[in-house]
C-alpha cells in the first residue's frame, strides 16, 4: 500500500515525467553503445589512436561550446523544442554512422563531420535537459524527480557499455550498436514529442518568483488520465 500511495503522489504520477526518464533512460543507454562502437570503428579499420583522437576532439570541442547556446535557445524556444530538434538531429546523423560502420568507413573526413554534429547536438541538449524537469513537477516533487531521474541515466550508463560490447563482440563490427544508438534517438525524441506542449510549456509563465508553476502542474495533470 505505501509503494502504491507512493506512486499515486510522487513524481512517478505524472506521465510527463514518466515519458521524460524513460526517454533519458533509453538515450544513455545509446550514447554508452555509441562510446564501445565508436572506437570499435576506427581501430578495426586501422585508423589508429590519432585518428581516434581526433575524432573524439571533434566531438568534444562542439559540444563544450555550444552548452551555453543551449541555455539561450532553451529560454527561448522552449526546453522541450530544443532537446527534439537535438534528438531528431543526431537519430540521423547517428544512422548515417551505422552506414559508414556497416561499409568499414573510418576517415576523418567521414567520421570527423560527423562527431562534430553529435558533439553540438548534446551541447545544445544537455541545458534544455535541465531546464524541462522544473516545468513538469511542482516544487514539492522536484527533488525526488531528480533523483529518479538520476538514477534512470546510472542505470543506462551501465547497461549501455555491457549491451554494446557485447553487439560488437558478437558482431565483430559497430554497426548494431550504431544502430542501437540511432533508435534510442528516437525513442527520446518520441518521449518528448509526446509530453503534452501545456505540461512543457509552463516555463513561458514561470520566468519570475511566484509563478504559476502550481496551476501549470494541476493542468497538466489533468491533460492526461491519472496512472497513465
């Protein structure tokens, strides 16, 4: 009784947030898939350590720069906008991957472009992330949401390294887990297609101390039908 009263009151309750974790929960387990296959690709094809290393700056590189852009786009278009363009964005370029893997492609010319659209992609993400999870919970939620959600990405975080090595190892090739990485994509760009916009949308009215961060969570409450 106390797991189910539990449920009923805590984050877990609001389906917006159901659909947020679980997208964050498929997406990490993608991006550790990504991680095994990645230099998977560019050793089995002889690229060697600098290549790999390169590769690997042309993601970083972007990403750094581009965290504070996210924020911006964030406060502008919305969280929720700019986490689906970045999903969808990187669903593709992360197939296109698949591709090269599936073709023994691994020049910087290849996979160099391609890193670096990933890289932004999750600099622009990683912001709007933080700034959705407050328009979806009341306050009194908010810490417990977190910390679900936290515990959903240590969870992927260690299935994702395990389920790639073992596609590659299986496989001897990173394509699979290319294409792992591509529909966690857009299983989280789904998620959030499907987080009702009013729900979402609450940061355009909660910009200033006592907002209506209440009346925004009661509403979205009642968008959809309580246990989902």
């Amino acid at each position: 009784m106390r797991t189910l009263a539990a449920w009923r009151s805590g984050p877990l309750a609001m389906p917006s947030f159901r659909l947020l974790t679980g997208g964050q929960f498929t997406s990490t387990i993608g991006d550790y898939c990504y991680a095994v296959a990645l230099p998977w690709l560019v050793l089995s094809s002889h690229g060697g350590a600098i290549l790999l290393g390169t590769v690997l700056a042309c993601y970083g590189v972007p990403r750094m720069v581009l965290i504070p852009v996210g924020g911006v786009l964030a406060d502008k278009v919305g969280p929720r906008t700019v986490m689906l363009i970045a999903d969808a964005g990187r669903c593709v370029v992360v197939a296109a991957m698949a591709v090269l893997a599936a073709r023994h492609t691994a020049s910087l010319t290849a996979l160099g472009p391609a890193a670096a659209l990933i890289g932004a992609g999750e600099g622009l993400f990683i912001p709007a992330s933080f700034s959705l999870m407050p328009s979806l919970l009341s306050e009194e939620r908010l810490a417990a949401g977190n910390a679900i959600s936290n515990a959903a990405v240590q969870a992927g975080s260690l299935l994702g390294p395990a389920l790639g090595g073992a596609l590659v190892a299986t496989t001897r090739a990173s394509t699979w887990a290319f294409v792992i990485d591509a529909a966690s994509f857009a299983v989280s760009a789904l998620t959030l297609a499907l987080i009702p916009r009013r729900a979402a949308g609450c940061w355009r009215c909660c910009g200033s101390r006592g907002c209506c961060r209440s009346s925004c969570w009661s509403s979205s409450r009642r968008t959809w039908p309580a246990g989902g």
